[in-house]
C-alpha cells in the first residue's frame, strides 16, 4: 500500500522510523560525496567530484580532465565543458586525494548506486587503484520512502531529483545545482531534513 494511501499515523510512525535511520548515518559523522560525469554509460568517467565533511566543509572539490571529451549533452547538464577541464589534473593525479578522504568513513551521497559506480568506473578506466568507498547510504531511498510517493510499475517509492526533494522539503535550492559540491550539500541538508522528523 501506497504511503499517500495510509492512514496519517502510519504514515507519521513511518517517518519517525526513517528519521531515526538518518540520525543514525549522522551519528557515524559521514562524508557527503557527488560527481558530475561525462555521462551515463559504461564508458562515463568523472569530470567534478566533491566530497564534504560532516559540517559542509569541503574535503574535496575539484574538477578532472577525462580521458575522452565531454560529450555537449552532458554539458548541457552540469555545464562543464571541455575548455574548463583542458588544465585539470587527470584522475591518476587527484585519485589519493579522494582515497584519503574517503578512507575509514561512511558516505551519504544521493543516487549512491550511479556515484558509486562512477567512482569505481572512472578508477578502471584510468588503470587506478579503486577508492575505498565501502559504507555508502542512498540519500535519494531514503529520501523517496519519506516523501512517500508510491510507483505502482515498479512497486517501490517514486525516486525525487534533488532539486525536487530540497523544493518539497522547504529548502533554498542553490543556483549552481549540478554542481559537485553544490549537490553534495543540498544531499547534507534533505539528509538532515529527514533526521529532524
């Protein structure tokens, strides 16, 4: 049954239950990870990723140089060209970067399976050492279960873009939305959104 079909106390009890797991990702301090990327595919690499600690501030925020040009599809999207990539350091070059602040925590990051993904792909395409990513929580499940949208074609919670999430939520949207970092700390703020109930 849908949650937009519960009566209002199942549904209250259910967020209370899902606000409870938020508190738990907060109290294990973790980082919040997005990528912007050369598109969807099994040959998508990583063109911006940035990784935010527990308070917002920025572990890491930078752009890389793909192997492969970015496609203007997905500059259309994040608005990364190739012009603003020519002089970025290559994957190999901020690759332990990313592994130090990813070592030995826990992420949040909103879509974790395609992130994830990224990292991991953009890793193997750059014959590099794969990050240590190894507990990660999906922003974007939980987000979608608390906002309780049923799918009834894929028997699941109907998934929100961010942007659609931080909006339903009450939350300024930033004007650069797409952008690593932007999107990382929109993730810290719905996540928190949830953990306050």
């Amino acid at each position: 049954m849908s949650a937009l079909c519960e009566p209002v106390d199942a549904v209250d009890r259910h967020r209370q239950t899902l606000a409870r797991i938020a508190r738990g990702w907060l109290a294990r301090r973790p980082v919040y990870l997005d990528t912007e990327t050369t598109g969807l595919g099994p040959d998508a690499e990583i063109v911006e990723i940035a990784i935010l600690e527990t308070d917002g501030s920025a572990l890491v925020d930078l752009r890389v140089r793909p192997k492969r040009p970015i496609p203007p599809a997905a500059t259309r999207v994040h608005g990364i060209g190739n012009w603003d990539v020519r002089d970025a350091p290559s994957w190999p070059e901020v690759q332990e970067q990313v592994a130090a602040a990813l070592r030995g925590r826990a992420l949040v990051i909103y879509n974790a399976a395609y992130d994830l993904r990224m990292l991991v792909q953009t890793a193997w395409l750059h014959d590099s050492p794969r990050p240590p990513a190894e507990t990660a929580f999906c922003a974007m499940k939980l987000y979608a279960e608390w906002y309780g949208e049923w799918n009834d074609i894929r028997g699941s919670y109907r998934w929100q873009r961010l942007g659609e999430a931080a909006r339903q939520m009450g939350l300024a949207v930033p004007a650069d939305l797409h952008s690593a970092a932007a999107d990382a700390g929109l993730t810290r703020r719905v996540v928190e959104g949830v953990a306050g109930g």
